[in-house]
C-alpha cells in the first residue's frame, strides 16, 4: 500500500476547556475521495484546520505525504472553508491574483492559469467587476478556481455544493472528478449524505470530538447490511407466508390483487438460495432485491444508537 | 515578494487607490494653509469701503481723521436732522456728530459724540472711529497743555521692546509662542494619525472577518503574517499621506511666501521705509514688517531636520503600539458596533496623554512631562510636545528604546488574541476570555 497523502495520529485538540478532537486517527489514500462526517460541531473544522496548519494539534501527529506536517505543505494544500468569502471591493482579476500569490505561484503563471480556468467556466467577461457586483453563486465559482488554482496534491472541500443551483453544482461536481482523475486526492466535509453516497471511496465519521467509524464506503455498507431485502411477485400471500416459516422474518407487506410487494430479513444462516428454493413452487417472482442502507441512514444509527 | 510583502502591497494600494485618500491628501493641506493664509488674505482684500459722514460743529476734528483701506470720511455742514434723513440715500454708512463746544469743557463734550449708523455697524468699524476721535480728543487736550503732539507720537512709536530669548547652550532658539504652537500642531497630528490609521487597522480586520475571507488567507499564510502585513501596509499610507501633505504644504507656503510676503518684506522697500522713518506712519508699517519677518525666521530657524524625522519616528511608533492592540480588538469582534467597550480602555492612554498636553507646555521638562514621554503609552504625544523646547538626546533615546520595547509587547500580546479571535464568529468575548487567549 502505498503512502497515505494525509496521516493523523491520535490527534487531541483542546480550546481551554473544551476538548474539539480526541485521539483522532485518521488516513487518506492518495487519489481517493475521502468524506469526513459528522454532525455540527463534533470536530471536523477543528481537524481541517489542523490540515492546513491553522492551528498546531496538541497532541498527536499530523503526516502529509509521509512527513510531518510543515509550512512549506501549503502550497500543496487547496482548502474551500464552509465559511468563505471574497474582499468586497476587489476587483474579481485581481483578487484571484492576490490569492494565487499568496498560495506561491508567480505572478505569470497565476495570470495564465486564471485566464484558462476563466474561460472554460466563460467568466471572462467577470475580470474586472467588483465582487460585490457578483451573485453568490458567481463568487462560490470564483472561490472554487481559486481553490483548485495552483493544482494542489490535496484539495479540502467543506460544504462545497451549498450556495449552487443543481446546474453549477453539477459543474462543480465534474470538475472535483475531473481533478481526481489527475491524481489529486480529495477530502469532503459535508453533511450531504447523497453526495457521500455518489462520489466518497472511504469515509472517517466523528461524533463529540471521537472517531467513531471509518474504511472504505463498501466495507462499511457491507458491516452494516442487515440481511433485509425486498421483493415483488405474484401469487398468494398466505401461501408465501407459510412457506416462509422460520426461515425469514417478515418486516412489512402489501398486496394490491395478486400483485405482492414484502420486505424481509433472512434469518440464522439461511442464504438468498434458501429462500428461494422455499418459495419457487408458490409464487412467479418479479423482482428481488438486498437492501442496502443508506449513507445516512448509517449516519443517524452510529450517531444516535439509542434510537434503535 | 514574500507573503508579507504581498499582504502589504494589497494593503496598501486599495487604500491609497481610494477617491477618499486622493480627497484627504488634497484637502489637508489645503485646509493648514487655508488656516494660515486666509487670515492674512482677508485682512489684504480690500472689503467694501464705508463712507462716514461727519458734521463737526465744534471745529476740531474736520479735515484730520485720519482714513484706512475700509472707512472713508466726509465732512459736512448740513444740520444735523437734514443730513440724517438722507444720509443712507447718500450712500453713507453712519454720520459722526460733534456738537457745538461748550463752556470750553473737552471733558463735556467728548461725551456729547454719537456715531449714527444707517447701517449695522460692526466692532471694528466702531473701534477705528472712536480711536480716530479720541486721538484727535488727545491732541487737543495736549495741545491746551501746551504739548507738540508730534513729539508724543514719535516717542509713543518708538517704544516696542521684541524681548528675544537667547539660550544660554548657544544654540539660537525659536521663541516660546513659536515652540508652544509647534508642540502642539505635532501632538494633535500623532493623536490624529494613530486613531485614524489604527481605526482603519481595526476596520480592516472586521472587514476580512465578517467576509470570511480570513479563513481562506490563513490557510495559505500564518495569521501574525496577515496581522503585520496589514499593520505595516496601514502605516505606509499613513506614511504617504503625511509626506505628501509636508510636500503639498511646503509648496503651498513656499509659493505664498515668495510671493506675497517677500513682496512686502524684500530689502528695497524696507530701506525705503527707513528712509521715510522721520514722518512717524512709515516707522510703525517698518514695525509691523520686522515683526512678520521675525516669525519668517523663526519657522526657518526651527531644527526641521530633528522634527520630522522625530514625528515620523513617534508616528510609527505610537501607530504600532496602538494599531497591534486595535488589530486584536478587530480579531475579537463581529462587528464595529461591539468595539465599544473596548475601545474606550485601549485608547484612554491615548485621550490622557491629549489632554495632559497643556500642563507639559506650561512645563515642558518637569518631572510629570519627563515620564509621560518616557511611559511608551504615552510618548508618541507628550514627546512630540515638548521637542521644539529641547530634550536631552538621552531622553529622547530612552523613550524610543522604551517606545520600541513597548511595541513589541504589545504586538505579541495582540496576535495571540488576533489568532483565537478571528476564528471564532458569533459570540462577543468578554476580557477575561481575551486575557485566557494569552495563554494559548
């Protein structure tokens, strides 16, 4: 395996008497889309900040690459804070400019790599207006090139798609992947199941300052399938029911004529091939499907699990 | 250019790029040289002139009032109601009446003379007429005394004594009025410049905070990076400001003096007057001149070369020690309308050491102005009054090493509570909070 682009180890945070993170490990494959969850205020700006060296942990190590953190990684590092604006009054041009310098590229290649990314959002026309001229959702695309300007190794994303119409965010979406597919590694923060869902490789989730979850999105979906699936066919409900016996458990059930649809929990060690071996001769099956829990709803059991 | 370099570059030409630095660089000037200038100007321009009417039926006075560039006077025997009813149709502002002599008491009749007005008349007007009168009221009382009149103007114009100081370190010394004046031009400017530019540090931080900016910058830079390059970037436009402003108003004076002063006090004319000295009017215009041409030399004599290098020093200083700690507050805050309660304790030092101004002028080294120009609170100010009286060059060292230790401290202490601040949105931090950031 190879070196992880970000290591934490057991890293403690705390602001006088409040501890923000506690013994939080966490790894970043290189190339990944990396999801860092977690309900407000468990931690997670604490620990980007940590990323990008806003703050020093108290305890702990932080690797970026390999090696230990230091100030030379920032350059390295591109971060869009949840909380982000623009200076006003600047013109847009030649804000971009301050901030690309201030990230360490040279005054020509941050004007030629800005005028490129202008053109490809076609906001060229946008150079010299003042940014208080510009919509929200015009100064989040502003924010984003910015962002991803000096093409870091590590881009750091918290809340990235609040603020855009569906279309923009779908921009914005291709162009996260389009990153990744040049080998940038990308870590979200975000309370957007759906886009953890559709985008994240592995998540760390975080809860009153710990770590409690994390791995690849599959394994952790895998860990939590509880054997439940639904399915839909025509025949007799009594007569599947009998044949079901012991063998599953059956959780909801609904029939309109001869069409049933039910949900079900295999029971013991009974396999999907059990099932149907019982319930073939009874009933003509139309569909059969595991099913699988969400994202959020993984988030809600391992947050609160005394609702289940 | 490093990061800090780039903060201060941004910094900087925002500010001095803005409509209202280019309007305050403009209009400072020419409101000192207005202030300088005008008075004189006014006094030069020739106002309307007034016409005075004067019925003398006691005969002593018609023929020798003597008339300035405002008041004119014409003389009449018309009686008195006849020339009253036509006097503001006549174009006449105000009619003298002396009544007949009576009983050949000056005393009785001096109170006998009224000034009619057609219209309002004004103080100085009445002063020049009065003194008019009662100079010829004066001669002739002499005159029945049997006293030259001439010879009492001619020794009355001859006394005027300058009182110079000379001090005894040999140095020659601009007069008291003259360091008095500049002491305190110079306090008010460093108590002006440290509010307006460490206002402005203050604004800008909120600015960067309340836009969200700031998280964005401190992730490509430290936070006491940001903090400096806007202090610094700050203090460059202050420093801009003011040298236009010495340039501006340099020019302007220089420009005024050549040519209206010098016209008035070039050698020729001088000479002139002194050759006309023995008739008494030209020795007291030459009176007027010396004393002009003595503040001239005055302002020329002060020792600019130590001044300005002084203020900019105590400007920068003060400025820093100040603008870290309005830096701090900006951090700390949500918005400019919690800066109040903090405000008031940082700046009271600053107030203080403003109004204990007048008590170091009427004392310039004694012992309460010594440590206030010492104490780096209130240096920048106290120092920049008592300079033009002279300080001992140690005192002058010990306050900026003082000044110099004092903005470093502070600005330690401010990045501390900058750093906690500027990351925390929502809530106003009491002082005890702030003290705790101290310590992380």
């Amino acid at each position: 395996m190879s070196v992880p682009i970000f290591e934490a180890r057991d890293i403690t945070k705390v602001y006088g008497n409040y501890v923000a993170l506690n013994n939080v490990s966490i790894k970043v494959e290189k190339g990944s889309i990396f999801g860092l969850l977690g309900p407000n205020g468990a931690g997670k700006t604490s620990l980007i900040r940590i990323i990008n060296q806003i703050t020093v942990p108290d305890q702990g190590e932080a690797f970026f690459n390999g090696e230990p953190l230091k100030p030379e990684h920032v350059s390295r590092i591109g971060y869009l804070p949840e909380e982000r604006g623009l200076y006003r009054k600047m013109q847009v041009g030649e804000q971009c400019m301050y901030l690309a310098q201030l990230k360490g590229l040279d005054h020509k290649t941050a004007k030629l790599k800005l005028r490129n990314w202008f053109e490809k959002f076609e906001i060229q026309g946008w150079w010299n207006k003042k940014v208080e001229e510009l919509s929200k959702g015009m100064a989040q695309k502003v924010q984003f090139i910015v962002t991803v300007l000096h093409e870091p190794e590590l881009l750091i994303f918290d809340e990235p798609f609040t603020g855009f119409d569906p279309v923009n965010a779908n921009l914005i979406r291709d162009e996260i992947l389009e990153l990744r597919r040049n080998g940038s590694t990308i870590i979200f923060s975000t309370h957007r199941m759906e886009t953890v869902e559709e985008l994240c490789d592995s998540i760390a989730l975080i809860n009153k300052s710990q770590k409690i979850l994390d791995g690849k999105v599959a394994d952790i979906k895998r860990e939590f399938r509880t054997n439940t699936y639904k399915m839909e066919f025509n025949g007799n409900m009594l007569g599947f029911t009998n044949a079901l016996w012991a063998g599953a458990e059956l959780l909801d059930r609904k029939q309109v004529d001869n069409h049933c649809t039910v949900t079900l929990r295999l029971a013991g060690n009974n396999t999907v091939n059990n099932l149907f071996a019982a319930i073939m001769p009874i009933c003509e099956i139309i569909s059969f499907n595991e099913v699988i829990p969400s994202m959020s709803d993984i988030f809600i059991r391992t947050v609160q699990p005394d609702i289940q | 250019m490093g990061k800090v370099g780039l903060i201060i570059r941004r910094e900087y030409l925002t500010r001095v790029r803005k409509k209202s630095f280019l309007l305050m660089t403009i209009l400072g000037p020419l409101i000192m040289a207005a202030i300088m200038i005008v008075p004189v100007w006014m006094a030069s321009v020739n106002v309307s002139v007034k016409k005075v009417l004067v019925l003398d039926e006691a005969g002593f006075i018609e023929g020798l009032l003597q008339e300035n560039d405002d008041v004119k006077f014409f003389y009449t025997r018309t009686p008195l109601k006849k020339s009253l009813s036509t006097l503001d149709a006549d174009g006449y502002f105000a009619l003298v009446h002396v009544p007949r002599f009576q009983e050949n008491d000056i005393n009785h009749l001096q109170r006998q003379i009224k000034l009619y007005s057609a219209k309002q008349v004004s103080l100085s007007m009445k002063l020049f007429v009065r003194n008019q009168i009662e100079k010829q009221i004066e001669r002739l009382k002499l005159q029945s005394q049997g006293v030259d009149q001439d010879l009492v103007d001619n020794v009355k114009k001859s006394v005027n004594v300058p009182l110079e100081i000379i001090p005894l370190d040999g140095e020659k010394g601009s007069g008291v009025e003259m360091n008095t004046a500049l002491g305190m031009i110079g306090g008010i400017l460093i108590y002006f410049f440290i509010f307006l530019f460490g206002a402005q540090v203050m604004r800008g931080v909120i600015e960067e905070k309340t836009n969200r900016i700031v998280e964005v910058i401190i992730s490509s830079v430290k936070p006491f990076q940001l903090m400096m390059g806007k202090i610094l970037g700050i203090a460059l436009v202050g420093l801009t400001q003011f040298l236009l402003w010495v340039i501006l108003t340099g020019t302007i004076y220089t420009v005024f003096m050549g040519t209206v002063v010098k016209e008035k006090l070039s050698s020729d004319k001088m000479e002139a007057l002194m050759k006309q000295s023995p008739d008494g009017t030209a020795v007291a215009d030459y009176d007027e001149l010396k004393q002009t041409q003595q503040m001239v030399n005055e302002v020329s004599r002060i020792n600019w070369g130590l001044m300005i290098p002084c203020f900019i020093f105590y400007f920068l200083g003060g400025y820093l020690l100040y603008g870290a700690m309005f830096a701090a507050i900006g951090g700390a805050v949500d918005s400019e309308a919690d800066t109040q309660q903090f405000m008031l304790p940082v700046s009271a030092p600053l107030i203080l050491s403003f109004v204990m101004a007048q008590t170091v002028l009427n004392d310039p080294n004694g012992s309460l102005a010594v440590w206030l120009s010492i104490i780096p609170f209130t240096s920048p100010i106290i120092m920049m009054v008592r300079l033009p009286f002279g300080v001992h060059y140690s005192e002058v060292l010990l306050s900026m090493g003082m000044l110099i230790l004092g903005f470093i401290l502070t600005t330690w202490a401010a990045a501390k509570i900058y750093r906690t601040g500027i990351l925390m949105y929502g809530k106003r931090p009491t002082w005890k909070e702030m003290l705790r950031w101290l310590r992380y």
